[in-house]
C-alpha cells in the first residue's frame, strides 16, 4: 500500500512533463517553418513570395492542409515534390512533422469564419 503514493507522484510528474513537450512541438514547427519554408511559402502559407511565385510553390493554407491528413502525409508529400531538393537534406522527417503541425494551424486559420 505505501507504494500507491509514489505511484501517484510519479504519475503526476509524467502527466506534467507531457503538455510541456506537446506545447513545445508547435513552437518548434513554427521555427523551423520560419527557417526552412517562409522563403517561398511565405509566413501565411499562401505561397505568395517573389521566390514562391517564381517556384510555383503551392498555398499551405488549401483546405487539403487544413484537413485532418496525418503529419506522415505531409512528410511524403515533401519527399515527393522535387523542389524541396535542396531543404530535405536540412530537416529530419521530425523536423517535417513538427512543420507539419505549423501548417495545419496556418490553414485551419486561414479556412476560419471570419
């Protein structure tokens, strides 16, 4: 029966180390969309930047991002797409999923009533 308590402690501590990684994962997404994705894909995901237009990037914030399609989608989608040639030797697939993550945020605000 003494264990119970520390059990619960225990329990207790991983409940809170959770939230504070999964909080973190859309910070990181961001910052790594900052560093790898803006340049084309612009801050607002719509593809708009002189290189985007030049590159024909495709708009983030499609209501096919915005949908609930895994990270692991997007991931393939990037490795599929030749353009991304020269970033995916920059960024894991981690690094992806967590862009990924960015993403659905930057097209579900996108597709929001306004």
């Amino acid at each position: 029966m003494p264990r119970t308590p520390a059990l619960a402690s225990i329990l207790a501590i991983a409940g809170l180390a959770c939230p504070v990684v999964a909080a973190a994962e859309p910070g990181d997404g961001a910052k790594l969309y900052e560093a790898n994705c803006v340049k084309c894909h612009g801050a607002d995901g719509h593809g708009d930047t002189p290189m985007g237009k030049a590159m024909k990037a495709a708009s983030l914030v499609a209501p096919k991002w915005a949908a609930q399609d895994s990270a692991d989608a997007v991931v393939s989608a990037f490795h599929a797409n030749p353009k991304h040639k020269s970033i995916a030797s920059k960024v894991s697939d981690d690094d992806l999923r967590a862009i990924a993550v960015h993403i659905r945020e930057l097209a579900g605000a996108a597709t929001a009533p306004k």
